[in-house]
C-alpha cells in the first residue's frame, strides 16, 4: 500500500509514475487526498472535543468539591450534549477510515524507473540468457507424454481423485519431485536462508497484508466457514511472520526459505499453452524472502537473481531472464525479474521463477518496521522470489534431458535421487 504522506507530497510523480502500468490513476489518488483531507479535519475536531470534555469533567469535579452542584450539574449537560457528538464525530471518522482504506488497497506500487513500459508479456525485456537448446532425438515429445510413457505423473488419477490441474507424481516421478525440494532447499540455507515450515492456509489479515487481497481474491482458494484461504505462494505465510513486527536495524537483512504446496484457482486458464505441468491448480515450490534495509533492497534483488541463476546453471537448463513490463508487473511489485526454462520438446519458454522488490509497499500494509540508527520506526523493504517453483522445472528436465532410451537426471540431483535415469 502506497503511504499516504508520499501520495499528498507527490501527487503528480505518482499519477505519471502509475501511467506506466498503463492506468489513469487521477481519480484515485484525487479521491485519496480528498478523503485524507476530510480525516484529519474530522480527527482534529473529534481532539478538540475529546479535549474539552476533558476540561469540563474536570471542572465539574472542582465544583462538586466547592460544594456548587447546581452549577456542576449544569455543565454535566453542555457533557452530555459532547459526548453524544464525539460518538457521532468517531464513528463518522471510522467510516472515512475505511472507505480511505479500500481505496488505498486498490492502487498498484509505483513501478521503479528500471521498468520499461509496455501492455503485455510481449513487450518484457530479456537482459539475460544462458545455456544452449539441446537437439532432441527423432520422435522426442512433450513431458505429460513422457509421464504417461514412463509412469511417473498419472493427470487422469488426479482428475479422478480431484479434478484436473492435480497431478499424482508415482514412483521416479515422486523421488524426482522430492528431490528437487531437497535440492532447493539446500541450495537456499547454504546461500544463508533459514528454513520454516509454514502454515498452508492464512486468515484475510495475511492475505491482505502481502497484497493477495482484494487484488487476487478470485484466484484463491477459500475456505469459507472459517474465512481462511488456501495459500498461493509461501511468502504470504513467510511474509507475514513479520507482520506487526519492529525489528532492530542489527537485524537486516531478514532472509527466509520454505517449501510449500501453492494453491490457485487459476479461474479462466484453458487451451493447449496450459497442458501437463504447465499450469496447476496445486503444485509445489520452494520460496526465498528478504526483509531488508531500503538502502540496499536493490543490491538484495540482484543477489537473489545470481543465486537462482547459480541453481539453473547446475541443472544444466537452457533459460532465460526477463525484466518485466509496466504492463506485465504484479500489483505489489516495484520490479520483477521472471526466469524462464525453454521446453526443447514444446519449443516454448517457461516461466519458472519470479525475483521481486516491494519496497515498503507490503511492509506499510503489514506496519512492518525496524528501528533505525536514530532510534525511530521506518518501513523495511520486502523482497520474494521462487527457487523453484517445481512443476516446470521439472517439465523442463523431462524434456530436455529425454534420450531415445530414456530420461537422464542432472547430475547434481543424482545424490537426492538414488538414480541416474528413469
């Protein structure tokens, strides 16, 4: 969420900065400052009555004592009458909050001057590509081909079981899939990353304090009864372990790694682009967070964009990395870098991993602070990113590392498998 004080001091910076995501954003911030404005007048005569009943009681008490009741009774109305109004003031001053609120959820973060401007996916910046497109054999094919061919991830069981979008992973296929979790994780505490076991539903405080909600709402799961949601991603349980939290500035950076099952609804995603692995409703990944300082938030992306390349380079996996678009950037990010393998069997590019700055845009939702040299509160900037997320990745070494007699397993997962081929 945007900071009020920055929306009234850059009123213009903001609209121009918000037309890069290709939206007109004048009426909401215009609404936004009217709003503010209503509040803190609507505050300072609520204090300013809140002060004067407080004078008056006092008041009233000395004229007890005085033995002057008559007159103290006579004031006990003029603070009748100011109490009657304050109630009046304060609940006009909560509903003005409110609507304040619900309009500061539906502004998207500033995208930082590194994003170009664009519509859609076509118009991301590639800055980065590594490894070279292996030629497949003759008659090569696509990875749900060769999880039915090889029987290691059953989609028609999982349809049966649930319903389409939750693959069951048999045998090779469910050793493969744990030991890229394993991988993953090793790779990210070994990088320094402390490990958590994290909750896979979160309460609507959670949801809204990363910016899921109201944004995402249609896409996740919900469970209604007990209004918790199935999580999309780690970082909102991860993230949220810091919500309400004022750390020392000794304590920056913060850096978090967990495994998840993810859960989308993914609603309206049909078609042969979305196939196989290619998008599930449930699928797993491993995510790396950062609470950092804002002075070096940036230095902190690209070290996380080194160290998923790292990963990606010992899997051998042909991938590229793009900087995303105006047009193409999440709703909470400032900037994002997405990785994607390409799918030599499919002759695509995948996406596998998202890197993104948040700025203070979560951590205002989340009053996640720390306590600078000085001594007082400021916003920590916030900082996510998937290493890995699996069904792709996987898709991707099915694929690419097919034989006419079967599936190699890169060499660094060798020790996590047990086994060299499928």
């Amino acid at each position: 969420m945007l900071q009020l004080p920055y929306i009234r001091a850059h009123r213009d910076a903001v609209i121009k900065a918000l037309t890069k995501r290709n939206i007109d954003a004048t009426q909401m911030i215009d609404e936004v400052i009217a709003l503010d404005e209503e509040r803190r007048k609507t505050q300072t005569k609520l204090d300013n009555l809140l002060a004067e009943s407080n004078n008056l009681s006092k008041e009233i008490g000395i004229l007890y004592k005085s033995g002057k009741a008559q007159e103290a009774n006579q004031l006990k109305e003029r603070s009748s009458l100011l109490k009657e109004e304050t109630k009046m003031l304060g609940d006009q001053l909560n509903s003005i909050v409110e609507n304040l609120n619900q309009l500061l959820y539906k502004i998207p973060n500033i995208p930082n001057g590194l994003v170009p401007k664009g519509s859609s996916e076509t118009d991301n910046e590639v800055v980065y590509s590594h490894g070279d497109v292996p030629t497949l054999h003759s008659g090569a094919l696509p990875h749900w081909e060769l999880a039915k061919k090889y029987d290691i991830i059953d989609f028609e069981l999982g349809n049966k079981i649930t319903g389409a979008g939750f693959p069951v992973y048999k045998g090779k296929g469910a050793r493969l899939q744990r030991a890229l979790i394993a991988y993953f994780l090793d790779k990210n505490t070994a990088a320094g990353y402390t490990e958590y076991q994290l909750p896979h539903l979160v309460n609507e405080a959670s949801g809204f304090g990363t910016g899921q909600l109201p944004d995402k709402e249609g896409q996740m799961y919900h469970v209604t009864e007990d209004n918790l949601y199935l999580i999309p991603t780690a970082e909102v349980p991860g993230t949220n372990i810091f919500r309400d939290v004022v750390l020392n500035e000794n304590e920056l950076p913060v850096a978090v790694t967990g495994y998840t099952p993810c859960f989308r609804r993914e609603a309206g995603s049909y078609g042969a682009h979305v196939r196989g692995l290619n998008r599930l409703h449930q699928f797993d990944k491993v995510e790396i967070l950062r609470i950092e300082h804002p002075t070096r938030s940036y230095t902190a992306l690209d070290e996380m964009v080194e160290h998923v390349k790292t990963i990606l380079n010992e899997l051998k996996l042909p991938y590229r990395i793009l900087r995303l678009c105006g047009g193409d950037l999440g709703f909470t990010s400032a900037l994002t870098y997405d990785f994607e393998v390409f799918s030599t069997a499919q002759d695509r590019w995948l996406e596998i991993s998202s890197v993104s700055n948040f700025e203070t845009f979560q951590a205002n939702r989340l009053k996640l602070r720390f306590r600078n040299s000085e001594g007082k509160n400021e916003l920590a900037h916030t900082l996510n990113g998937s290493s890995l997320a699996l069904p792709r990745v996987l898709a991707g070494i099915l694929e690419n590392y097919q034989t006419e007699d079967g599936i190699r397993i890169p060499d660094v997962l060798v020790p996590y498998t047990g086994f060299d081929k499928i």
